[in-house]
C-alpha cells in the first residue's frame, strides 16, 4: 500500500472517529415548577433532556395519557404523590427514559367543620363552638370565626 493510500485511509478513519465523538449521547431529563400545591393545582414541566431529542413521551402519574409535547402542563386534582416519567426518541430511534419518584405531591385542602351548643336561646345566650375541622394534608395553624 502507497504512503498516499495509507494517508487517506488514516484520514477516512479519523473523520469517521470524528463523526461518532461529536455526536452527543440522548440523555432524558427533566425539571418541574411547582413540585408540591394544594389540589388542584398546575404544574408546568421542563424538558431538559440533551442530545438531541425529537419526540417526548411524558407519564405524568395523574392517570391521564401519555402527553407528547415537549413541554407540557397539568393539573393533579387528587392528594397523593406521583411519579413522573420522560421518554425521549433522537433521529436515530435511539430512547432514554428518566424517572422521578414521587415527584409530584398534591396536598388534600383542609375540611371546615364545627358544632354548637346551645343551638336556640333568647337574646345574650351564650354559645359554646367546636371546632373538629379535618386539617387535610397540612396543619390547621389558624382560624378565622364570623
């Protein structure tokens, strides 16, 4: 073999090393805002997956279908925490999936309840009231009687 031929060879070869080293892996990844609301509430995701991707499959966890916009929004209406997955195509088929473990938590709103005793009198009587409110997800910390 020619020192010519061995040196477009070496030449072929490094450019086709070039080519596979300069293409970035597919990496799924993904942000949200905010993690964590009384339900219902909005939440809005970030793709921040690299490498290129051109299709995004996205499991929200709120029993609704598979989403495929790259960003996209929902609304979780029940309390509970959910798991959140991302699945990302690039040109090539080539998939990558992240997973985030309860991800999203959605708070149950507190319950308003109270009693009276006694419930009829005259003018000026005085009424004991209870207050047995169910605090939800949370801590009841405050309370506002009219």
């Amino acid at each position: 073999m020619s020192a010519k031929s061995l040196f477009k060879l070496l030449c072929l070869f490094t450019l086709l090393l070039m080519s596979f080293s300069l293409k970035a892996q597919l990496v799924a990844d993904f942000n949200a805002t905010p993690l964590s609301g009384c339900a219902p509430f909005q939440v809005v995701f970030q793709d921040a997956s690299t490498g290129g991707a051109i299709s995004w499959e996205w499991y929200l966890g709120n029993s609704l279908t598979p989403n495929t916009q790259q960003n996209p929004q929902t609304f979780y209406v029940n309390a509970g925490s959910y798991t959140v997955t991302l699945i990302v195509r690039d040109a090539a088929g080539n998939t990558s999936t992240k997973t985030k473990t309860n991800y999203i938590t959605t708070f149950a709103k507190p319950t308003v309840n109270f009693t009276a005793t006694p419930l009829t009198g005259c003018f000026n009587l005085p009424v004991q009231f209870n207050e047995s409110s169910n605090p939800g997800s949370g801590t009841i910390t405050n309370w506002s009687w009219d």
